[in-house]
C-alpha cells in the first residue's frame, strides 16, 4: 500500500465520521452491511481505520458485525432447502441495543455484484425476505432519525472485477478506489469543506421545491411517460439529516439526490429503467413497469425479470413507490460514466424512484405518525426499498401545479430552474 492511498483512506474515513455520521464524543457505533448481515472480512483494512477515526472523534465502543461471502455461498450450496426462513436474530439486536441507547450505525455497503449468480431466486429471496424481516425496526429507526446513521461503500475485489472488467486483475481494486475517491470528493484540497458546500447547495434545491408543493410530477424520456402524485405536506430532503437528538449528519457518502415520498396511489402510467439494478446479488436490467393507481400492473426485463417478479411480490407495498428522487445528469457519479452496480452509487448518477418503503421524514409530522397514520396520508410501507434508476439526459420533468398547469423542474436531464 503506498503512502498516498494510505493518506487518501484516512480522509475517506473521516468523511464517514465526520461528514457522514457527524459521531459525537461518548457515542458508541455499530458497523454492519447494509444488506447483507454483516461488514465482509476483505474490507479489514478501512474498517480499522474507520475505527480509529471513530476513536479519535471520541467514540466510546466502535463495534463490528463481520461476514464472510465465502459462508454465504457454503449456506446456499449445503443447507437444507427448507432452512432459508432462518435468520441469526441476535445479528439485529445488537444494533437495535446500540441504536435505541444513542448510539450511531454506520452501515457497509460491499459486495460481489456477481456472488449469488445462478443460485435459486426462490432460495434468495426466501433468505432476503428473512433480513428484511428482522432489519425492519432498524429501517424504522433510520426513517425516524432515532440516531445518526450513514452508508459507505468499500471496494472489494468481485466488485471491482464487475466495474472494471476490462483492466488487468492487480488494477482493478485500485481503480475502483480511485473512482471512490473522485465522487466523494476526497481529492479536494479540504474535502471536508467540500462536503458542506455541497450538502447546502442541495438543501437550497430541496427548499425551492418545498416552496412550490407540487401536486405531482411528470416525467418523459425514450420509453418513459410517468405521472406521480405528491401527497399534501410531502417534504423534499436532501441526505443532510438531523437526528431527533439534533446532531446533523448525512446519510449517503456520496450524495447528489433530493428526494421526496409519493401518494402510494397516485402512479399512472408507464417508466424504463434506465441502468440496471444490482438486487440480492442478480442483475435486473432494461425492464419496463406500468403503473396503475399506484400499483405495478406489468412488467418486463430484459435480464433478470424472475428476480424482479420475486421483488415485486416480497409483499403489498413492494409492488408501490415509496421514494421520488432527482439527480442532475452532470452529477460526478453521472460524469464518471461507470455502472457500479451498486444502488448506493448509481442511484446518484440519475434521476430514480424507490419500490417499497417510503420515509416517514419526507411528510410533514411524520417521524411521530403510526403506520397506520403514515399509510392513511399515502406513505407506502414494505419490508424492502430499492431504488431503480430512470433518468438520463433524455428525461424532462414537469411541476404540476394545483390549477393542474405545469412548469420545467428538468429539462435534459438538469435542473431547469436557478436558484
Ligand atoms: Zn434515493
Ligand atoms: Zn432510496
């Protein structure tokens, strides 16, 4: 490892705690996946200096949920069939004993793309419903800001092998650290300096888009004419957080997106996907979804179409949208031109919407509703979220007014109005 990259992990690490948790002396933080169970072993190397940087902002206990994919996939290719139900719970009550006592959770996002390939999606998704399943208070606690929370992705080699395909093996991992590098910004003389410039440019976005309370949006491209309702009181949010405790933080290192919740029942009409969706170790890839009041009716893909079948089916909700998020099309992650085929990155590089799980921040009131309150103001619930990405330099976006006049939000992929 040489000294430069060395240098350039330690800034990276405390951009996670610094800028992403803001973790406060006396804190304790839990590590964990953000899918997956646990943070894998590979990662070791940023893990302990994220330790160190949690440390030395004045943690108390930095503790690690650790996994290893070869185990997963010994799971898939040796345990009884009708196993797959089965889930650790212990794994979700040690974050649930630290979130719920004032602590921070700082999730891992790292994983092979590729890993689960050609594994039996019944069994796949039997074993994702199970996570989801106990991680749902976790999610519940995040959607309230019970405590500061934010997700970092770290490369491994699988990974880094499925974004750079075409460069030798030795050059892969690093390229994809470079990549990193980039789009959070690390590169810059005071990154972290950066970093704040950046997340108020985005809550100015968010602001002017608060002021107008659209009652919806509709979006065109190539294979894309797509109106969604927003429900009264529905707020427009950047990644720039606050917990209920009032520490800022940010969820998403790195962020472009503001984003909002739609009225569960207000979808009409038809959206494509515009690049793939890495989903419980598959690709789903050109798929097509029609909407009708609220609720996908149709589908197709190209690739992995059983997959997003199963996704669709996980439960009620799973089937709605539960996020609307905009991203310019010049955004860094955008501009780097790569497919990381992890949501977290390419999420940030387009325009997307969210199957499942809407935030009970993005309404007014909403971190003190019920669910049954939620759903009655058109929050959408479901054991998943995932984001699929639609946007691209082609899309339009139309503000409908309330005399159901429309003015340009996008034009091209970008913002059409200043601020
Ligand atoms: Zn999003
Ligand atoms: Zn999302």
């Amino acid at each position: 490892m040489d000294v430069n990259f060395q240098t350039n992990l330690k800034k990276y690490a405390d951009l996670a705690i610094k800028v992403g948790l803001n973790l406060q002396p006396g804190q304790k933080l839990i590590l964990q996946a953000l899918k997956y169970g646990g943070v894998p072993i590979q990662t070791a190397p940023l893990v302990r200096e994220l330790t160190v940087s949690a440390y030395q902002a004045g943690a108390r206990l930095v503790d690690v949920l650790w996994r290893d994919d070869a185990l997963k996939l010994i799971r898939f290719e040796h345990a009884p069939r009708d196993s797959f139900e089965e889930f650790p719970a212990w794994q979700a009550q040690v974050i649930l004993e630290v979130i719920e006592n004032g602590g921070a959770m700082l999730s891992i996002s790292s994983f092979d793309p590729d890993l689960m390939e050609g594994q039996d999606p019944d069994l796949l998704d039997l074993q994702q419903k199970a996570i989801q399943k106990h991680r749902k208070p976790i999610i519940t606690h995040a959607g309230k800001n019970t405590m500061n929370w934010t997700v970092l992705s770290i490369p491994i080699a699988g990974w880094a092998r499925k974004v750079f395909p075409d460069l030798p093996v030795d050059e892969q991992e690093p390229a994809l650290w470079d990549a990193l590098f980039k789009i959070c910004r690390v590169y810059e003389e005071d990154p972290l300096k950066a970093w704040q410039v950046h997340i108020t440019d985005l809550d100015k976005r968010s602001d002017f888009l608060n002021h107008k309370s659209y009652q919806g949006l509709h979006y065109t491209a190539p294979g894309t004419d797509l109106r969604i309702g927003l429900p009264v009181g529905h707020t427009w949010k950047s990644a720039g957080f606050t917990t209920r405790s009032g520490i800022p933080f940010t969820a998403n290192v790195p962020t472009e997106e503001v984003f909002t919740l739609p009225d569960r029942e207000l979808t009409e009409g038809i959206v494509s996907s515009s690049r793939p969706l890495a989903y419980s170790g598959n690709v789903i890839n050109n798929f097509k979804l029609t909407f009708k009041k609220g609720k996908v009716v149709d589908f197709s893909a190209e690739q992995g179409e059983q997959v997003l079948e199963n996704l669709l089916k996980i439960d009620q909700g799973a089937s709605m949208l539960g996020e609307v998020a905009l991203v310019p099309n010049s955004s860094p992650i955008s501009q780097s031109g790569l497919l990381f085929y992890n949501t977290l990155l390419d999420e940030n590089a387009s325009c997307h919407l969210a199957l499942g799980n809407a935030y009970q921040f993005n309404i007014q009131g909403g971190e003190k509703l019920s669910t049954e309150e939620f759903k009655a103001r058109g929050g959408n619930t479901s054991l998943i979220h995932d984001d699929f990405m639609i946007g691209s330099g082609k899309m339009n976006i139309d503000g409908i007014i309330a005399d159901g006049k429309t003015e340009p939000v996008m034009r091209d992929g970008e913002w059409a109005f200043k601020l």
